[in-house]
C-alpha cells in the first residue's frame, strides 16, 4: 500500500534542483540591509526567479531580467523600449501577493527588463538595460542601490547586490529508488540545495472531515485508498510533468454507475484501452500517456481506470436546478459541476502545477509549488512534505 506523499512505483526519475555557496536566507538579509528591499519581497522575487529556472513557465524556459530599487533613480536610467502597460498605473501589482505570480511570470516573458519597487510592486517591464560585463552589473548595483536577478540561458539564476554577489546552478538529481525520502548526497562542503516541492495541509484533507466521501462506512476506505494513489501521481506530474515536458490533468473518482451520464468520450479516446489498468498495482507508466488527451481519466473506488479523454456533458436545464452558472472550458469549472452532480470527488493539475480538490462543486483543498531548502548538514529530504509558512523564512 502506497501511503500519502510517498513516490509511486516509478522507474528512474530526474528531479532539478539548485545549488548554492551561501544559504539564500542570509543574502536576504543582506539584501534588506544594502538595498532597502522589503524582506518580503526580495524573498518573493528569489523565490518566482528560481522556480522559473527549475520548471520554466507552461513548458518553457527563457531568460529574464529584474531590477528591484528606488524608482526615481531607476526609471531615468532604464528607458522604455516597449508600450509599458504599469507605467501609470494607481496600485501596481504586487508580487507578494500570490494572486499576481501569473502575472509576473506572463510579463517575465517581455524582452528586456522588469522594474519592481523595494515593496514588490511591478513598475514596469521592457525597459532597456545593457551591460558589457558583469563587473559593469555590479558598478550598477552599487551606485543605484539596486537588486538584481537574471534567469540566463543556461537556466543558472545570478543575484547582484551592492554587498556580494551569488550564482545559483541547476543540476539534477537521479532518483533510482521509489521511496518516500529523497537521498542527496553532498558533493562539497558549505553547498545548499533548494529543490520543488508541493505547499498544503494533506493530513487534514483526509482526517479533518472535509471529504465526505472519506468519511464512514466501508465503503470510504476504498476511496481513501485510491485517492493517495492519485495525489501521488499528481504530485509526479506537478513537480516532473510527462516526457520532462509539464502537462495538465484531469482526475474524476467515483462509480461507474453514478457518474458514466455525465461523462461523453471524446471520438479519439475510443481508440485507446485502459480497461485492464489498475492504479492501485502500479499500473503508472501506461497510464501517463493517457494525460495527453483532452478531457478526464475516471478512476473507480478500487482503482481501476474505467474512461479516458472524457469531457463533461451536463445539459443547462440541470445546470438551472442546481444553481450553478453555466460555465465551461477548464478542468477546474467542469471539477466543479461533476462533483454537484454526482457524488463523485476531481482532481485538476493545472499546467504550471497547482493541484486542486473538489467535492459538492467545491473546492475543498488546494496545493501549490514552492521552494524548500536543504542544508547541507541533512542528507534526506521528504519531496511531499507539509511545508508552513513562506520558502524563505529566516532559517539560520
């Protein structure tokens, strides 16, 4: 039996992470003290910067640019190249904020560079910023007092700062045995790794009442059972993707009998066989390519996949009794109105790996990526973990 937040019975897999001379916690401090940023928000833009560099963003990687600092001193020096759609704005968006992460990824993808305020807030994008070498960058940061984060090409993130400066590289890290625990071993001293992991409470989803499927009966014990096996594989496909490409999914646990009317196959899916898959023995790797169909993998309480590519058909007069808007073309709103209809429970991977839950045509947990830090004193880290709090945090 799988339990929660353990690794699936997966073949070798290859998880990135970065590493680093100095714990990033400590430069933040140093950040603060030379530059005057907000500790909240030089760890915010630490934090967006370096996940771009492990995972891109919807599947791909590109370099970017970002200078925090005063804005009078660094608008004169930064003109505008591009029609700047923060420039005038009251209450630019502030990327602390989590709500504003798309965002400050859609805007990352702008040639040039994004200007933020010392609390965060996104100025400006596409101003022209030219260097001819690092140690002109570093003459930069020092008379302006400013912040600066490159993603490069090579997907390696550098940090300049009036006080020093840091470059994190990307490496890789082979997992060959499918345990909960990640071995790392280190390679030389002082070195800090920082890897991808998944931010939510997953013991209260299935011991706080919040699923009532889960709660009573004999029954609930198969769908406890089943939905670990599916967050694990939503986990993988959050944090790794399919063919190291990341990839949406659509998950729909319940019976056959309760939810098949709702549930029309796409023409393409008939073509394709998952009658004799079985997600509670390990069936992962012939499941996977079923993801890159358009619509929902439907799972029975015992684990056996009984549709692929199935897209919800609920007609507007049901939608009419059951109050619920009429509204269509993501997983999360079809989630939403297949779990009102039939006592059913989804799961939605998102593209740039949120994971949510829904039960009664709501939601009722949620999972997103963040960062965690890997002293180099430790050896094992859990990749599910419950992480509390924000990615850097103050650790010393």
């Amino acid at each position: 039996m799988i339990r929660l937040g353990q690794m699936p019975n997966h073949p070798r897999y290859i998880f990135p992470y970065m590493t680093s001379e100095k714990r990033l916690s400590w430069m933040v401090d140093e950040i603060e003290e030379s530059t005057g940023a907000l500790r909240e928000a030089a760890s915010t833009l630490l934090t967006l910067s370096t996940m771009l560099a492990l995972r891109g963003y919807e599947g791909r990687f590109f370099p970017s640019f970002y200078v925090m600092g005063e804005p009078g001193q660094l608008t004169r020096r930064l003109p505008r190249t591009l029609p700047d759609p923060f420039e005038n704005l009251k209450n630019p968006p502030k990327v602390s904020d989590k709500r504003n992460w798309r965002t400050f990824f859609n805007y990352s993808q702008f040639p040039g560079t994004m200007l933020l305020s010392p609390e965060g807030r996104i100025l400006g994008v596409g101003r022209s910023l030219k260097f001819q070498s690092e140690k002109s960058l570093e003459e930069f940061s020092k008379n302006t007092g400013a912040l600066i984060v490159t993603v490069g090409e090579d997907k390696s993130v550098t940090i300049v700062y009036p006080e020093g400066r840091e470059v994190l590289r990307r490496e890789r890290l082979l997992l060959g045995d499918p345990k909960r625990e990640i071995y790392l071993k280190r390679s030389e001293e002082g070195l800090y790794r920082y890897y991808m992991t998944l931010e939510g409470d997953f013991s209260s989803l299935f011991n706080g009442g919040r699923l009532r499927l889960l709660s009573g009966g004999r029954s609930s014990q198969e769908y406890r059972k089943t939905l670990r096996n599916l967050l694990s594989t939503a986990f993988l496909l959050s944090l790794k993707g399919f063919g190291c490409n990341p990839i949406g999914a659509f998950f729909i646990l319940g019976r056959y009998s309760d939810v098949r009317r709702y549930l029309v196959p796409l023409p393409t899916a008939r073509y394709y066989s998952s009658r004799s898959l079985n997600i509670m023995i390990g069936d992962w790797k012939e499941l996977y390519p079923f993801f890159t169909l358009d619509g929902a993998v439907a799972v029975s309480p015992e684990g056996r996949v009984w549709g692929v590519g199935r897209y919800v058909n609920i007609s507007g007069r049901e939608l009419e009794r059951g109050g619920t808007p009429q509204v269509g073309g993501s997983k999360t709103q079809a989630a939403s109105l297949i779990t009102e209809k039939a006592p059913c429970i989804a799961v939605t991977v998102s593209v740039d790996g949120d994971i949510k839950v829904f039960e009664g045509g709501k939601q009722v947990a949620e999972f997103t990526r963040c960062l965690e830090e890997l002293p180099p004193d430790r050896s094992r880290v859990n990749l599910f973990g419950k992480i509390k709090g924000y990615p850097y945090r103050g650790r010393k």
